[in-house]
C-alpha cells in the first residue's frame, strides 16, 4: 500500500527502484543517481524507511520516484500541500 505516493515499508533506494523498474536495472540506476543530485536529503540515507520520513520528506520522495521514470509531463496536484517552507522552496526549484 503507498502512503502519499511511496511504499512506507520500502527504503527510499528501494522506492526510487520501483520509480524506474520500465527502465531496466541500469538504466534505472543511472536516473536514481541523477535524481540524488537534485535530492541530496534523499541521497545522505538511502536505506532509510520511507514510513519513518516526515511528510515534506515523503513529499519529496515521491517527486524523485516520479522523476526516476524521465517522464515527459509531470502532472502534480497541489505539490506544496502539507510542507514545510524549506521544503516548498526545494521542492519548487527543482521542478
């Protein structure tokens, strides 16, 4: 079951891998490290619980997750609801 768009029980590698499975494994992990540029917060812990993340932070994951894939629109409902300023200002900047 996601919980606001990754898997609580996953680690943030591992909902950054589900973000890219259509793209095969190498693919996959050439994005996941491009999106660890853009999410350095993400990158510090990857083997980190996403269900023991703030909700900014798992905000934040699920934006990656979206952004592993490469899609061409990314189509986001309300994308600062629930975060925090800090948060917002990232959030925004890198879309």
């Amino acid at each position: 079951m996601t919980e606001q768009g990754v898997f609580p029980n996953l680690s943030i590698k591992e909902n950054l891998e589900v973000g890219g499975y259509s793209l095969g494994r190498a693919a996959a992990q050439r994005r996941i490290t491009e999106v660890y540029t853009l999410f350095p917060d993400l990158a510090a812990r990857p083997r980190e619980l996403a269900g023991s993340l703030s909700g900014g932070q798992r905000k934040m994951l699920a934006v990656a997750k979206a952004l592993v894939a490469g899609p061409e629109l990314l189509v986001m409902d309300e994308p600062s609801s629930g975060l925090s300023p800090r948060y917002v200002a990232e959030v925004v900047s890198i879309l």
